[in-house]
C-alpha cells in the first residue's frame, strides 16, 4: 500500500486545488503500479503545507 507525500508551500493552493493535485498523482501512481505488477494497489496521499519561510530555493545559472 504506497504512501504518497506532496508538499507546497502554505496558501499555493485551495483545497480543491489540494484535492485535485491527490487525485491525479493517485490515479498515475495507481496506473502505473499496476502496470508493474499487474495487479491493483490501494494507496494515501497526503498534501502537507508548509511555512513559506521554510523553503530554499536556488536556481542554476547556465
């Protein structure tokens, strides 16, 4: 049973935006598990927000 995490930064999205984003990567992970194993697999996903001040971001120069 696989457990997915997806992690945003707070106020990024609304709950329905939070739910859709659960229900896609469900559904491809769903897919693709299955497509591995050839059986299907339950699975949770939990959307967790975070504090914006806690995120470092760094950028690559090319």
């Amino acid at each position: 049973m696989p457990l997915i995490e997806i992690t945003v930064a707070r106020d990024t999205l609304n709950k329905e935006e939070q739910l859709r984003m659960a229900k896609a990567v469900q559904k491809a992970m769903i897919k693709e598990f299955e497509a591995m194993k050839g059986r299907t697999s339950s699975s949770y996903v939990i959307v967790r927000e975070v504090a914006n001040e806690t995120w470092l971001a760094t950028s690559r120069k090319e």
